[in-house]
C-alpha cells in the first residue's frame, strides 16, 4: 500500500517561503495570485495492506517525527 | 564541573564549545556520539551547534530522535544541567524538552553576524555571573533562528520568567525577539546565540564565558 503524506503549514503560520516564491512568481507576471503557502509531499511504501491500520501507523509517524505539529498540519492520503 | 558534549553526523561546533567547558570548568567534557544510548556520569549535558543530519525534514528533527537523545531527555528529566547552542536549541525543541520551534528567518537569509542581547535572568545556573538585564554581543549563525510558540506558549514562558535572552534588535522575526528560553526547572537553556565562539578575545568577543563560567561555578 502507498500513502501520501502532505505537510502544510497551520494557519496564521507566517510562511516565508511561500511569501518569496508568490513574490517570484508575480515578477515573473502571473497576475492575480492571492496568498502562495508552501509544504512538503511525503511518500511511503507500507507492507501493510488494512487500510485502518496503516492510517493509525501513519498518523503516528506524523505525530512522532514527520510533522511538528507546533506549526504544521499533516493530511494522509491512501492508494491502493 | 564534568560535563558531555553530545556529538551528532553534522554538529560542527562540538569542539568550540568543549574549549569553553574545558576552559571554564578546568576539565575536558567528555565527547558522546549519538549512536551511544549511556552517557557517563555529569553534571551539564551540552548539545552543541551545527547541522546535524543535514537538517534532513526540519532542523533538529532527525536528532531529536537519535539513541543518545533518550538518555539525554532521562538525565534532563532527573535534573541534568542541559545547554543547547543554536543547532542544540532546534535539537531541544524537536525532542519536546523546550516548547515551540526555531523556524526559517524572517528574511530567508543565513544570518552570521554578532547581536546584541540582554539578559533576562542573573539567578539561573547557566547566567550567575552575568548582571541582571546586562547587555551582551554575541554571534549569531543561523538560518532556522526564527522562534515561534503559540500564544499561550509565549504568554506562559513572559509570565513564568523563562525567558533567557532577548534580541535587542531582532534579527530573524523571533516571537517577542527571544533568543532563549529555559524550562521550567531553569536547568534546561536553548539559546540561538553561540556563547563558545566569544568565550575567549582571540575569538574577538568575551560575552559568552560568563554563561560557561556560571556553568562551572553552580554545578562544581
């Protein structure tokens, strides 16, 4: 099984990079860009195949060590 | 004072910062590797600056989790002195010794410069020696200096005192211009500053001995 991990920023975070690169991109003439927020894709291989365990696995790989969750959220997407 | 310098894949401050130990206590700290899980016997745990892991994930992250953090996280637990020097601040803060976290600088720039700082607390074991609400210059070389806690978090570090140094002029967006923070004990330091490159004039600054000499003279 295959999980996708994505790590964004929590709201009212102030993020930077997102900030720099919505700048980039309306010097570079893409107009109408609102705010640009920026995270991190994570994707896992899982020997397991119960889709409710491999979220609870997960979900403690997020909390323990893949997000912090001081100032990020994490939302696990599954495939078959 | 016997104390341990945590070393980590990447630390690159560990021998500057056991000169100063060295230097103020009159004995050279013992070098832990972060593979080991036992620390010896000591009265300061010291996690020192640089990139451990390469800053794989988050600065600190990957170290926070490595064999030897356990043990430090036990020693800290039992009442260890435990200083972290920049890098060993975002090592604390990962590991869930220190609250908040060090995030990218407001300015996306590396900084590496010195600052100016005032002490906040004279009445800690890490601080003795310097002079309540004293003005120090130390260097800064950091790109993840950037300190942010929730409000809550902010408000209860301001009123409980745990505030241990601020940025007179905050170079890197740091909530409320904190550049370290005690727990609540007052025995764990995280502190962006790094006290062991002006712990000697050759090293062109002498503000940070005091912090290795408080060290020296409340954990003899």
């Amino acid at each position: 099984m295959r999980a996708r991990i994505h790590i964004t920023l929590k709201d009212g975070v102030l993020d930077p990079q997102g900030k720099a690169v919505g700048q980039a991109l309306a010097a570079l003439g893409f107009a109408g860009l609102g705010e640009v927020r920026q995270g991190k894709v994570i994707d896992i291989d899982l020997a397991e195949t119960d889709s409710g365990r491999a979220r609870e696995s997960l979900e403690a790989m997020c909390e323990r060590l893949l997000a912090n969750t001081v100032i990020e959220d994490y939302e696990i997407t599954l495939a078959e | 004072m016997r104390a341990a310098v945590i070393v980590f894949p990447g630390s690159n401050c560990d021998r500057d910062t056991a000169v100063a130990i060295e230097a103020a206590a009159g004995r050279a700290p013992a070098m832990v590797w972060h593979e080991d899980a036992e620390l010896p016997a000591v009265d300061l745990i010291a996690i020192p600056g640089g990139f451990a892991y390469g800053d794989y994930l988050r600065s600190g992250a990957m170290a926070a989790h490595s064999p030897v953090m356990r043990a430090v996280a036990a020693r800290a637990r039992a009442g260890t002195a435990v200083l972290g020097i920049c890098n060993g601040f975002q090592v604390l803060t990962e590991a869930g010794l220190l609250p908040g976290v060090l995030m990218r600088n407001a300015g996306l720039r590396f900084i590496c410069r010195d600052v100016a700082l005032r002490v906040e607390r004279a009445d800690t074991v890490f601080t003795r020696r310097y002079a309540p609400g004293a003005a120090l210059t130390l260097p800064v070389a950091h790109n993840d200096g950037n300190y942010v806690a929730d409000r809550a978090t902010i408000d209860r570090l301001e009123g409980e005192g745990l505030v241990a140094f601020r940025y007179r002029d905050n170079p890197n967006g740091s909530a409320a211009s904190i550049a370290g923070i005690f727990d609540p004990t007052r025995r764990i330091l995280g502190m962006m500053p790094h006290p062991e490159r002006a712990a000697e004039a050759v090293l062109g600054g002498t503000d940070g001995r005091a912090l290795f000499e408080s060290l020296a003279e409340s954990l003899a």
